[in-house]
C-alpha cells in the first residue's frame, strides 16, 4: 500500500489516517450540498422601519445583488421571479428587473452591489 501524507484543516500531519479510518488508494468522500435558495434575515444596527431586508444564499454560496438596492418584490415571491443567466453559471435575472442580477459575491468587482437589498 502506498502511503501518502496529507495536512488536515487543524495541521496535524498524518500518513493516510483520518479519525479512526485507514485510507487505501482509491477510497473516496462523498457529501451532498443542497442548492436551494435561502432567504438570511438582515439583523445588522441600520435597520430600515419599512422595510425588510434579506440576503440571497444559492446552497452555500452568498449571492450579491448588481444594479439596484431596493427590489419591489416580496420576499417571498423572489425565488419564483430568479432565472438563469446564461453564458453565467450561478448568476440570476430578477423578472422585472432588467439590468439587475443576482451573482456569487466573490465575483463582484467595480459594480455597485448589496449582499442585503431591501425588500417590500
């Protein structure tokens, strides 16, 4: 059996041993993560009286708001106006918001954005 090292997330090194498990070549990892959309309640000191304010969360990924910061949209009704961009993997048309999109927030760059749009 061939032995390969590998540094664990706490970086203790080991030689193929992870908890109480031998490893072999071959042998695999296998986890599920759930792509949905997520609505994450805004619950920072600028609340706005009127208005409530959500994050958008595909499975893991935070996703940032391009082109506007107040969406006329209940937050309930959001994930049913999404649809795919395409040519852009993860990132989502608003219906009735041309020009605005939702992206993963690491890809943002130069445009104005907000991760917590507010929402009537």
């Amino acid at each position: 059996m061939m032995q390969k090292c590998f540094t664990s997330a706490i970086g203790l090194r080991s030689r193929n041993r992870l908890g109480n498990r031998i490893w072999s070549d071959g042998d695999r990892i296998t986890f599920d993560l759930p792509f949905d959309f997520r609505l994450v309640p805004y619950t920072g000191l600028d609340q706005d009286k009127d208005h409530d304010r959500y994050a958008l969360k595909y499975g893991p990924i935070l996703l940032a708001l391009v082109g506007e910061t107040d969406l006329d949209i209940a937050s309930g009704a959001l994930a049913s106006r999404l649809t795919s961009v395409a040519g852009n993997p993860l990132h989502f048309g608003i219906t009735g918001y041309p020009g605005c999109q939702y992206m993963p927030y690491w890809q943002v760059q130069a445009e104005g954005f907000t991760c917590f749009p507010t929402m009537r």
